[in-house]
C-alpha cells in the first residue's frame, strides 16, 4: 500500500445543525487505532448547510483535519448526493480507512459509497483494530449477537467499516488545533445523476432520560408480563434519576415506551454504572447491549435463566416481591437521616 | 406396503395452518375456556384462508382440498384449541350435508357463504331421546301448502347459538316397513319458529356453543328439504362416519399431540433430584406412552381416512380411529397431569383443559361405546 | 400507470428459534448448520408483503430472487404460496463465499436476466447476518435510486414514489420515482397468513434454476473471488461475569441491593 496516504477518516453525521452522538465515539476509535498503527492522520468528512460550527467541535472530539462540504443542496441527507460527494472525495484524497457510524444513515450510506468504490464494508463493527502494517480487523456480530466473526478487507482499499453506536467511547475534549477544509460541493456533485429528494427530516424527540446518558438502567423483559407491572420499572428508574429499558420480546408486547428504548444487537448498547434487570432471560441479542456495563444485577424467578452467567449479581426471585420491597427501601436510604 | 406419507404440499399447508394457530389461537385458548367464549373473529380468519371450505371445490369458494387436508387443520387447532376445532369440525358437518346432496340451487345459494365461513352450520339430530339411538329422534315434519312445518326439540347441538345454517332431521313419515322415516331440512337461523335454546355449560371443549335447538311449528319452504324425502337417516349416518368420526379422531389426535409435547417440555425444564425430571426412567417411561399413543391415533385417523376417500366403506377403522384417539386422549391427558405433579392441577398449565376436552370427545360424534359396536358389527360379520 | 414488475430478494435464513444451537468446530473453526431448518428471512415476509399489496392495486406480477442452493426451493414455496407468481433462485458453486457486495452483483445480474422490472423490494436485513447493504448496493449496480430503512411507501399514478425512512427517533420523508430498489423494515406491515388455495396454487408456479453461466457472471466478480471481505476467526461472545448469588430472604437481598446502589453512587 505505498501509494495510499495513511488516513483514517470518519464520515461525520449531522441532523439540523447537531451532531449524532456516534460521530464523537466514531472519532475516539479513529484516534486510538491511529496510535495503535504507530501514529496517521485522523480526518472526519462533514456535509451540510451551515454547519461550520460543527466543524470546530469535530476537531475537539480527535479529528487532525476536517473535510468541511457545505451547500443548500447537501442540507438534507439523500443517499445519491452523499454518496456522489463522498464518492469523489475519497476517491481523490485515497485515505486507508473510512468509518461510518452504523446508525440508519450509516446503514444506507456507507454500502453505497461502497459499492460506487468497489471495495468492501464491515457492517455493525463491535470492535476494530489497526495493525503497524495498515490491516483493519472488524469485529462483526451475527446470528442475533451469539457468533463473533473476525473480518478483512485485505486488497481493496479503502477498508470501510460501520462502526455500532455505543460501542466505543468518545475521547474527552479538547482545544482542536486541527485544519479544517472547505470543499466545493458543486464541483463535487458535478454532473452526479440526482435521483432523489428529501423533503423533510422530522425528529421527534422522545420523553425520558435517553439511554445512553444513564448512570443507571431499569430493564424488563418478557417476564414482566404485562403494562401494569411496567410501571413499577419506570417507578424504580425515576427513583434513581435513571432510564428504562427493555427487551425485544417485551417492546414487541407493547408494555414499553418504545423501540429508543430496547437493548440488544438490534437496539441500543448501552454502558451505565448500574443495571438492573427484572424478568429478562438474557438472550444474547440483549446481553451484547449490556457488555460494558458497570455492575449487572439481575432479578429472575428461574434459576436456570441465562442472564445470572452474565450478571454481577444475581437474585433468583419473583420481580413482584422484590420490586416493591426495593423502591420502599430506596425510599427509606434517600431520607436524611 | 408402501409408507404413510403426507405430501409436499400437505406439509406447506399443515406449516401455514401451525403459523396462523400459533399466533392467533394459541394465544388466546386459556381465556376461550375459561370465558366459554366462541371467538368469532378468529373463525372469521380461519374463513379467508380456506378452514371453513376446505372440501368444497374452488367453484362455490372453496379450497378444493379433501378430507385429509381437513383433518390436518383439525389436528393443528385441537393441538391448542380443542373447543374450537370443535366448533369448525361440526360446521364441516353442515358443508358437507349441502354440498353431498344439496341440488344446484341450493348449492348456490349456501356453498359460498359456508366455504368462505361468512356463515357458520351446524348439523342438528340429536335429541333427549335420540342420541345414540339415532331413530328415537321424536322431531317430526309435515307438509303444509306448499311448505314443511317442523316441531322438535333437539339438544346436545354444537355451534347451536352461532350456526346461522342448520341441518335439522326430523320424521316424515314410516318406510315401507314401517319404520320411521327421516328427512333432512336446511333451517336458516331466524326462520319463523326456529330459534336456537338454552346453552350448556360443558366440562370440555369450550368456547364451542352447545345446546338446543326449537323447533315451534317452524316453517320452511319446500327447497328447504335437503337430500329427498326419507333419506335423512342415511345421509346423517354417512356425515357421521365421513365427517362426523374422522374430525372427533384428528381432533383427539390433536389433543394427544398437545400432552406429548407439554409432557415433553415440562420434562426438560423442571429439575428434581438435581437433574431435569427427564432423567428418571419412570417419567421417560410415561413419556413413551405418550409417544406410542401418539403414532398409534396418528396412523389409524389419517389411514382410515384415505381408506374413506379412496372409495372404501372404511366404517370400522373411521370407528376404531376415533375411538383410540379420544380415549387414548385421556389417557395421554391424565398421564401427562400425573407426570407434572402438583403443576398438573394448576389451571395456568393447559394439561387439566386437556383432559377435560378429552372426556368431552368421547361423547361427540358417537360414544365409544357406539364405536366398538360398529367394529364389533363389522368384525363379526 | 400500467402494471407492475415487482421483484423481491428473499433470502433463506437458518430458523432464528435455533440460533441458541450454534456451534463452532472446534477442529476447523468454521460455522456448524447442522440440524437447523430454514425458513424465509423474517423481514423478507414483510418486503413481499408490500409487493402483494401493490401488485393488487397495480396489476403486475411478483417474482422472487434469491441467491442460495438450490435446495432453497422448499423455502421459496412460502412465499409462492404467499401469492408471488414465480421464483428464481441463482445457485451456483462459485457464489460461496460472496460478501454483501458481491452477493448484490450476483442479484442484480438474476434481477436483470428476469427482464426490465419497476421496484425491487428487498427486507432490510437478514436475520443471520445482517448487513443491511443489499439494498443499497444492489440499486447502485442496477443504476436506479435506492432506499433502506423505509417504513411506509406509496406509489402514486406515474410511478411517483413518497416513501418515509426510519432514523433514530424520527423519519426522512423522500421522494423518488419507479425504477428503484427498496429495503424495508418490518414495521411496514403485516404480512399476509398462507392461505391454503395459496398452498395448492403454489405447487404450479414456476422456480427457475439459474447458474453463474446462465447468468453471464464470471469468477472474479462473485463468490470468495469477487468478495473484498474476507472472513477471519470465528467465537463465540464470552459476556460471562462473576454471578454471585444473593442469598437470604426478600428484605435480606433488597438490603444488599440497596447497599451496591450507594457504593457506585447512584443512590442520589
């Protein structure tokens, strides 16, 4: 690979004028897998109208330099005018690596801008790594979270990965001392066949703490068995300032507040101080979305249950007497004494 | 002789009919028992996609498919439901009786709304006086200016609160010995004088409506006589051994499946002495029985079956198949409640509405006492 | 508008209720099927589903494409008997192997061998794998707008196309026009239950058998060969941890609780 300049990038995302909460963490990995290769450049691509400020933060969070490409026509997502932009940046600055966060306009972004490149993608990474030699290993999840495949791009470049939100962690911010470079997003979309059009992009901002920002979880699962029980979950959550969640058999029942809510491979991964579990049988799909948790404590009234393997702490009980005499107790520690 | 095996698309429809039971019946099944709810919707469902229809040609709205098919769909429902293959198994018998010897226009003007189960039947003999004895039916019919005027009581009716087509037999005359002489009606809930009567509360396969039917000077057009005049004790025979006795078999078979598996799962899962109770060769020893039961009521409903639609009489095996199946229901019933302990008796576990629909198949479709007498007449002739 | 060509990829999956009973040889490190039946990739039901629903109003006529052995038929006979009009599968010894984009060359080159088609439909992700990159990848090889992730779609007389795509904690309303290739999530709707006329009439439609040459697919662009992505040591997630049991009764282990939530501090 002598004639590639050693760039990592990382494809930043933006909706309305913020940036999604996978870009920092997109950029944390970038910047450790370039000390790990024994030190390249880390420069993150942002597309848009008005965003420049953005580009400023893209420094702080780890980015050298920053492609910045603003233009009323890149102000809403569309796969096709990304895609071209992306495309022909790439294909001029011929970075090593470029990363994606897998949210849904990962999903449908990075595959496109794979197939315009010929070159292979790793979807949903859980993990990375570079070696001195410029080889990225992409940890890939399948089979509903129970096999982990190690995967290589090894002749084609660039490697391309989509990385799982929540996987990795943000580095802590600092004064970007980095450059950023405007592009001129007309020459880029030149002669690009436009297919689409995005009218609109509503965001409709769910109640409750999100779970990514919680010290500490309440989850349920299909053990629950019903909305009346839910409540005494999102009771015990709002008792420790923390949010709730859920597993995919009880989002499917309708006792939750949401998909934004569930945990698993096909949900959110998330990483508290605390977890705690009630009625879930730990399926894997949902135990990859618990891994880095701080502490796991689980509460199942079957003693065979998988989850007590991959908890901290487990109590083989019924959630309906335990969860009471837990929020009474919580109640009572909370009192000055 | 050669193996007995189901066909390609035989397995696709049993796969297709499991994936609706399971997602629409096996959900719901504890609350159709312990309501005594016939869940009319469901049926509905089961109506678009062929259940109602299933031996009725494509022509009238049918499914084209024949009694093998049907007997699939029953054993699949009774597996979670057995109250409600019930119900679709004596709306079969209405089908079956119009599309057998039913003329044209009657075929027209009942087969598609049947086959589709816009509307339900049901078929109406028995009587407080004529159950297994078939020709003490005391209902009678006679003619009136162009009409029939028909006065009974009939009980023990299955689906009688809900069929909105009835198949009622009643006496028209005496035969050339001098017997009564029976005929088939087709009454149309709502006719005058007819209206469905009390309801029983059945031990067993509930959510399927059981009671009286009354007849008060019930008037009915001359089209209304189904079959000729003085064939309705033979066609009623025939509905019972062609559809009546194979269904109560795939039914029973269904049940015996629901306590092998049960009995199976709660083996796995419950741990006693430290090891799951499947270990312990007493319980694999009722396990096997189950299993056994199992082949066995399999092999004689659906072999009896295609003896029948192949052209053979096959009276005695239809008799012997739904015998071993229903008693070998309650037999796999009370094994299977034995085998769980405690948990067999508690009503959050299915095994105890097992048995109860079991005791319940024994007297439907003929007892089996009736069944070994029809083997026994065949045996011995 | 006239009527409709519908295609929709379909892919069979190893039955998701086994994957607890995956296992990896411990000799050869690869992957262990053995013993679990395959079913219809779940999200594939809903994209057919949608195909079914605009070939009713439309008119038109649905195939299936899959790429998968041939043996796949059994599975396929689902969705014929779901209502699609004919399948083709594109079975070939030197697809083995494919990653996302080769598997699309491969489906794009069955797509065209079909004949000239108005909307691809396609479930977003397979249940074993998923990827998620068929749908766009295969509409960047067929030169037509691609969607994934789409949550509602309508087609308007003319083959306009509004379709709604799911991002986090919202949508993206878009607008496009027929030809195009679709992945849709499985909260578009509900598939259709198997009727059993729909049984019978399955047994009559026709499922074409297609090999690379059949195809005009070469070597280097399919299969191991024409795969980027290679696939390196396979595991399986050791998520296990400590699993101390709290003993006692009910007051005794909600105590202990309580005590864990003061030491990590969250006890506010």
């Amino acid at each position: 690979m002598p004639d590639r300049k050693r760039a990592l990038w990382a494809v930043a995302e933006q909706t309305r004028g913020k940036l999604a909460s996978v870009t920092p963490e997109v950029l944390g990995q970038a910047r450790r897998l370039a000390a790990e290769a024994g030190g390249c450049e880390v420069a993150a691509i942002l597309l848009g109208k008005d965003v420049g400020a953005l580009a400023k933060d893209l420094l702080a969070c780890g980015a050298d330099k920053v492609f910045l490409v603003e233009d009323p026509a890149l102000e809403l997502y569309q796969n096709d005018t990304y895609g071209t932009v992306l495309h022909r940046l790439i294909r001029r600055e011929q970075p090593e690596v470029v990363l994606f966060g897998a949210t849904a306009v990962g999903e449908e972004l990075a595959p496109t801008v794979a197939a315009r490149l010929d070159t292979g993608l790793g979807a949903h990474c859980t993990s990375l790594a570079l070696a001195p030699d410029g080889l990225l290993t992409m940890g890939v999840l399948g089979f509903g979270g129970r096999l982990h495949t190690e995967m290589f791009c090894p002749a084609r470049r660039p490697q391309m990965a989509s990385v799982k939100p929540g996987m990795f962690t943000p580095l802590p911010r600092e004064e970007g001392k980095g450059k950023i470079l405007r592009e001129e997003a007309s020459a880029l979309l030149s002669g690009a066949d436009i297919r689409l059009r995005t009218v609109r992009i509503v965001k409709e901002e769910p109640e409750g703490m999100p779970l990514e920002d919680a010290d500490v979880i309440v989850a349920g699962g299909w053990g629950i068995g019903g909305k009346e029980n839910w409540r005494l979950l999102t009771e015990l959550a709002r008792e420790l300032s923390g949010a709730t969640g859920c597993t995919r058999p009880a989002l499917d029942e309708g006792w939750t507040d949401g998909e934004h809510t569930m945990i698993g491979t096909s949900g959110k991964t998330v990483q508290p101080k605390v977890y705690l579990g009630f009625g879930i049988s730990g399926s894997p799909h949902h135990t990859v979305g618990i891994k880095d948790a701080g502490i796991i404590i689980s509460i199942n009234s079957d003693p065979r249950a998988p989850v007590f393997e991959c908890s901290d702490y487990c109590v083989e009980a019924d959630f309906r007497k335990i969860l009471p005499l837990l929020l009474s107790e919580i109640r009572r520690a909370k009192v000055p004494a | 002789m050669p193996e007995l095996k189901f066909t390609q698309s035989q397995e696709m429809l049993r796969k297709a009919v499991r994936e609706f039971v399971e997602k629409e019946v096996k959900p719901i099944a504890h609350r159709i028992d312990v309501e005594n709810r016939f869940p009319a919707d469901v049926f509905q469902k089961m109506g678009q996609l062929g259940f109602a229809g299933v031996f009725v040609p494509q022509t009238y709205g049918g499914a084209g498919l024949g009694q093998t098919e049907r007997a699939i769909i029953l054993e699949e429902l009774a597996r979670h439901a057995a109250g409600l293959a019930m119900a679709l198994m004596t709306h079969h018998l209405g089908v079956e009786a119009i599309l057998a010897y039913g003329t044209d226009e009657q075929k027209a003007k009942y087969l598609p709304d049947v086959a589709t189960g816009k509307k339900i039947s049901g078929l109406a003999v028995t009587e407080p006086t004529g159950g297994s004895d078939v020709a003490g039916q005391l209902a009678n019919a006679s003619r009136d200016n162009g009409h029939w005027v028909i006065n009974g009581r009939k009980c023990f009716i299955t689906n009688s609160s809900n069929a909105e087509v009835n198949i009622v037999t009643a006496r028209t005359g005496e035969d050339a010995k001098g017997r009564p002489a029976f005929s088939a009606f087709i009454v149309e809930s709502g006719m005058e004088g007819f209206s469905p009567g009390r309801e029983e509360d059945k031990l067993g396969l509930r959510g399927s409506s059981t009671g009286d039917l009354l007849l008060n000077n019930c008037r009915v057009g001359e089209g209304s006589l189904l079959g000729g005049e003085g064939n309705g004790m033979r066609m009623a025979l025939g509905l019972f051994t062609k559809i009546g006795r194979t269904g109560m078999a795939a039914i029973g078979l269904g049940i015996i499946r629901a306590c092998l598996e049960e009995g199976v799962k709660f083996a796995k899962e419950r741990v006693i002495y430290g090891k799951p109770l499947a270990k312990l060769q007493a319980i694999q020893f009722e396990i096997a029985q189950n299993r056994i039961e199992y082949e066995a009521a399999r092999l004689m409903t659906y072999h009896s079956i295609g003896l029948k639609e192949s052209g053979s009489g096959a009276d005695a095996e239809i008799a012997a198949a739904k015998y071993f199946a229903t008693e070998g229901a309650v037999r796999a019933a009370k094994r299977t409640m034995d085998l769980m302990g405690g948990y067999g008796v508690i009503n959050e576990y299915p095994v105890g509405r097992y048995l109860r629909d079991a005791l319940t198949t024994i007297s439907c479709g003929g007892t089996s006492h009736i069944m070994q007498i029809i083997v026994a007449g065949q045996t011995l002739n | 508008m006239g009527e409709l060509n519908l295609v929709v990829l379909v892919k069979p999956v190893p039955d998701p209720s086994c994957y607890d009973r995956i296992e990896i040889d411990p000799a050869t490190g690869a992957l262990l099927r053995q013993g679990m039946p395959a079913v219809l990739n779940p999200a594939d039901k809903h994209a057919l589903e949608e195909a079914l629903v605009l070939k009713e109003r439309f008119g038109g006529r649905v195939a299936m494409v899959s790429m998968a052995p041939g043996s796949a038929s059994e599975t396929l006979m689902e969705g014929l008997a779901m209502g699609a009009d004919e399948a083709c599968i594109l079975s070939d010894r030197a697809f083995a192997g494919s990653d996302s984009l080769a598997t699309s060359r491969v489906l794009s080159a069955g797509i065209r061998k079909i004949g000239p088609f108005d909307l691809v439909l396609a479930g977003n992700e397979s249940a074993d794998g998923g990827t998620a990159h068929v749908p766009s990848q295969v509409g960047e090889l067929l030169g037509v707008a691609h969607l994934t992730n789409v949550i509602r779609m309508e087609v308007g007389p003319g083959g306009s196309v509004t379709a709604r795509t799911r991002i986090e904690n919202g949508y993206i309303e878009v607008r496009g026009s027929l030809p195009m290739v679709v992945g849709v999530r499985r909260e578009i709707n509900t598939p259709r239950y198997t009727s059993l006329m729909g049984v019978m009439a399955a047994q009559d439609k026709p499922i074409r058998v297609w090999g690379a040459e059949d195809l005009g697919v070469n070597a280097a662009e399919a299969g191991m060969e024409g795969s980027s992505m290679r696939p390196g040591r396979l595991s399986r997630p050791d998520y296990r941890r400590k699993g101390e049991i709290l003993k006692g009764s009910h007051e005794e282990t909600v105590r202990r609780i309580v005590a864990i939530l003061r030491a990590e501090g969250v006890l506010g």
